[in-house]
C-alpha cells in the first residue's frame, strides 16, 4: 500500500475525482496535505450529489443502547468504559432496554444501536437472549448491533470462527453490524492508543467480511485526530474502500474526531472544524464505491454537522435520542425531529427521514402509530423532543 504523498497538484487530483476518475492513496495523502479547502468541498460536493439527490439530506432516528459500560480493553481514547469490578460498571436488564427501544419508537425512532464495553463474563447465549427479547417484543424495530471488538471476544471466548459468531446472531435477530471500534485501521496506531488488542486493523475488516457473507450490511467507521498525522488516515480509508471492492456490503461511512476530556489522552490538541471538513471532503472524493457519507453533528456541533452537507455528505445520522461515549468524553448535544429538519432546510436541502440502512424515506404516517402507542414512555428528558407529539401530562 502505497501511501506516500503524490507528486501531482491538487487541482489536477480533483478534476480526476470530479470526472470520475478514481484517485490513489498517495493522491489522497496530497489532498489532505495541500488541498485547499473550498476547492475541496466544491468537488466533494460534485461528487455527492453524482452519488445522491442533490435536493435531498437524509437523516434517521435511532438510539444508541449501551447495554454495558463494562470493558475488559483500555483504550487511551476511551472515557466510557469501566473495568470489571468498578462499582460504576452496569449491565442494562433487558427491561431497561425494552424501556428505551418503547422511548425511541415513540420519537419516530426506526431502529436502535446496541453497543457496549466488551464485558469478560458474558457468553454468547446472552447476546442471542437479547435479540430473542427484542425481537419477540419489538418485531418493527431495526436492530444495529455488536461492533467487530465485541464480535471478536465472544468469538474467543466460545472458540468459534467470526463467521460462526456473526450467523448464530443474525438468526437470533442481528440485523445489521455497526462499524464501531474501527478507530483508525493502521496497526502503529492502534498499538499506540491500547485499540490493537481489541482487533488488529485486519481483524477489523475480517470481521466486517464476515458479516457480508452472512448477507448482513454494516457500516465503517473512523476516529482521528489522536496525535497521528495524516498517513494513517490514508491507510483507513483505502482499507475500507478494498472491503468495499471485495464485498460491497457498506452502506455508509462515518468519520469524526477524537472528544479528549477525561480520556488518557487529554493532552492531545483538539481537531478542529477546517480539519474536519477537509477530511469529510476527501473521504467523499476517495471512497468512490460507497454511496452515503454521513455528517457528525453529535461530534462537531450543529452548525458544522450541517456544513458537512457542503463538503461531501448527504446524511446527518441519527438525531441522537441517547449517546453515552461521546458525552462521556465531554461533547453532548442532543436534537429533536423539527430541529433535525430545520436544519437541513436551512442548508438548502429536503430533508427525509430514512430507515437504517438507507432502503426508504419514512414519514410521520408511517411512524405515528408506534409513537401513539409508546409515548408513555418518555422520560421527562426526552419529553421535549417529542414536539409532533401531543403533550403528555
Ligand atoms: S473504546 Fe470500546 S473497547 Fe475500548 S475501552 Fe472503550 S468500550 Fe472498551
């Protein structure tokens, strides 16, 4: 792999990009290291709406479940986890988590994203219980679970191969695999930052590959801006666009930047926006073979969540009805439906509402009677986010 810089100009690269053509690593690396900015989002966006409506953003609401906070790993960059055996370690009884999915069918809500620590004691009997669960309760919720790390432990621990883990869970109800604990997939780093032994950058993929030949979609990921310069970055993305050669199974691809409070790494220099939307432009103009890429808002706050849609991105993600790992490192923000679409209006887009792997709009009629139903359910918190609903006393 090939990522050193490129000897040509930018405005050469992007004009290859614009027309199609597909750019190298290298090209890339040049692109991050002297690309100017504008002329970045001009042809991100070009190439965005070749990919996507140019009238439309799209956008979902789902939530994120973290069943547990409980990790065995110690990843620098992580303020979420707790070890086993901290008195501030949970594991979410299955009610709990029933509660929360009744909360997000009640906001419109079509899907959850279930996610944890990597808990030592927990066989994989737990994991399809839970699906069980959900599924037995909830058959219209859409479920996005157990990121490659997890995937891999219970893999170890059962002494079955990724494929065996990912099938057994897909008939318990998995309906499609989160690209999380992806980070950055270059092995330097990921032994710099303790994420090496959660997965090897080729773990990683494998696990990913493995989903895809059980016919799951997932979607890839990346964390930067931990110290690491732009090679690594380079190395991310042309791994995920070969899986994507290989298996074509990614519906979208998601980036931000390291939140550092209370991590190991406060020390690290923030990330800030001009980064952001550079790497946001080239990943639109590189990963060629992956129709959506989303927008950050839940990182990089509302206003340059919603400038991402000008520099390469067609999708603002989730609303965010609950978020634990990002707020635990210090950034919270939290946004309902109307606002979600004022947003993207303002941004000069339509805005709809999508199912989770991007297969359809969704409209308030599709969704009102499961909001109906549930809306006992919210919490006073989540109250306010509700506003197409009837106020509940
Ligand atoms: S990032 Fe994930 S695997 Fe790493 S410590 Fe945090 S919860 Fe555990």
């Amino acid at each position: 792999m090939d990522l050193t810089p490129s000897g040509r100009r930018p405005g050469e690269i992007l004009a290859d990009a614009v027309a199609g053509r597909r750019i190298t690593a290298g090209e890339a690396h040049s692109l991050l290291l002297d690309g100017d900015l504008l002329e970045l989002g001009i042809a991100a966006n070009e190439v965005r709406n070749r990919h996507n409506d140019p009238e439309v953003s799209t956008y979902n609401i789902d939530r994120n479940i973290n069943y547990t906070n409980v990790c065995v790993y110690k990843c620098r960059f992580c303020a979420f986890y707790r070890e086993p055996g901290d008195a501030e370690g949970y594991l979410l009884p299955f009610e709990e988590i029933g509660r929360k999915i009744e909360e997000t069918l009640a906001l419109n809500g079509t899907g959850i994203l279930l996610q944890g620590g990597v808990h030592p004691d927990l066989p994989i009997s737990y994991y399809r219980d839970l699906l069980a669960y959900i599924r037995e309760h909830y058959p219209d919720i859409h479920v996005h679970a157990f990121s490659p790390p997890e995937i891999k432990f219970i893999a170890k621990k059962e002494r079955m191969s990724f494929g065996e883990v990912i099938a057994e869970l897909k008939a318990a109800g998995l309906m499609s695999v989160p690209g999380g604990g992806a980070e950055l997939l270059s092995d330097g780093v990921r032994k710099e930052v303790l994420a090496f032994a959660k997965t090897s950058a080729e773990e990683w993929v494998d696990i990913m590959r493995q989903a895809h030949r059980n016919e799951l979609r997932t979607s890839a990921t990346m964390m930067y801006g931990m110290g690491e310069g732009f090679e690594p970055r380079v190395e991310h993305l042309q791994r995920v666009r070969d899986l994507q050669d290989e298996t074509g199974g990614l519906t979208a691809f998601i980036s931000w930047t390291f939140q550092h409070e209370h991590t190991d790494m406060e020390d690290v220099p923030e990330t800030f926006a001009h980064e952001y939307l550079k790497v946001l432009a080239v990943s639109r103009l590189f990963l060629d073979n992956i129709t959506h890429i989303q927008t950050s808002w839940v990182t990089q706050g509302k206003k340059i969540g919603q400038l991402g849609l000008t520099f390469g991105a067609d999708d603002m993600g989730s609303i965010m009805i609950e978020e634990n790992v990002v707020s635990a490192a210090g950034t919270s923000y939290r946004m309902s439906q109307d606002e979600m679409e004022h947003l993207i209006n303002s941004a000069g887009y339509t805005p709809r509402q999508r199912t989770n792997l991007y297969e359809r709009f969704v409209t308030r009629e599709d969704t009102s009677e499961a909001a109906q139903r549930y809306r006992q359910a919210l919490t006073p918190e989540n109250r306010e986010l509700a506003s197409p609903l009837p106020v509940i006393s």
